[in-house]
C-alpha cells in the first residue's frame, strides 16, 4: 500500500509541474501575481492614463475652437507702402454650414460664400480698397441662426 501512495504523489507532483503550479516542492503563494505579470499591468495602466490624458487635452482645445471662427489678419509690406487684410472664416463644426456670408463693416458689401463643410476654412479679402479701414466684420450662417462679429 505504501509504494502505491508514493506513486501517486509523484504522479501528482509531476501533473502540478506539468501545469506550472508546482514550485519547490509547493503550491505558489503568489499565484498570478508574479512580478512579471505586475510589470505588464503596470505598463497597461500607464497606457491607459496615456490615453486619457490625450484625450482630455483634445477636448479641451477642440471645445475652445469648436463653431464658426472668424481670424483676422492684418499684414504690411517693407515700410509700410502696402497693406492687407484678411479674414479666416472656419467651420470647426461636424455639420455644413449653409449660405455663409461675411460683411466688413457696417455699410461694407456683403459677400457671399455659400456652404462650408465640416472642419472647412476659407480666406477672405475686403473687395474694394475702401473698405480696408472696417472696425468690425460680421458672418453669418444658417439664414441667420449663427452670427459672428469679430472687432479689429
């Protein structure tokens, strides 16, 4: 009886080796939580906070920059002998905005650009040299829904 007990318990210590559960003569204590397997959970929460923190600054800015912008750009050549202006109109919107327009001053001829798509960007100049000197440009969209008014 005794030679059958001892050869089952090798059989069974041979069976936990086999399985990987069989260290020194024992069970694991730390079963799972080798320090190998703690470098890779580590390394995946790194990940993840990675990618949240990404994410969080992505948002903030998109939120900052989200609807219809409006940039004016004032621009002067050597010395002064020469000027322009112009206005960046942005649609930083996942919808299209319909019948944009914009309108450099008070009395200042409206131009119209029509659609603008999603993330869409269009640079405007004053038609004429006399409205170079406007205090303000107006843009509107969406038959008036969305209205903007950017002072220089």
């Amino acid at each position: 009886m005794g030679s059958r007990m001892n050869h089952t318990h090798i059989t069974l210590e041979r069976l936990y080796l086999f399985m990987g559960r069989w260290e020194n003569n024992r069970f694991a204590e730390d079963e799972g939580f080798s320090s190998k397997r703690n470098y890779i959970k580590l390394i995946k929460y790194i990940l993840i906070a990675g990618f949240i923190i990404v994410g969080v600054v992505v948002l903030s800015v998109y939120i900052q920059r989200s609807g219809l912008n409006v940039e004016i750009i004032d621009r002067s050549e050597v010395m002064g002998t020469m000027q322009t202006v112009s206005i960046k109109v942005s649609n930083n919107n996942f919808n299209t905005l319909s019948d944009v327009s914009v309108q450099f001053g008070d009395r200042g001829q409206i131009q119209e650009i029509g659609n603008m798509g999603p993330f869409a960007s269009v640079m405007i100049t004053p038609p004429g040299s006399n409205e170079l000197n406007f205090s303000k440009v107006t843009v509107t969209a969406n038959e008036g829904d969305i209205q903007v008014i950017k002072s220089r």
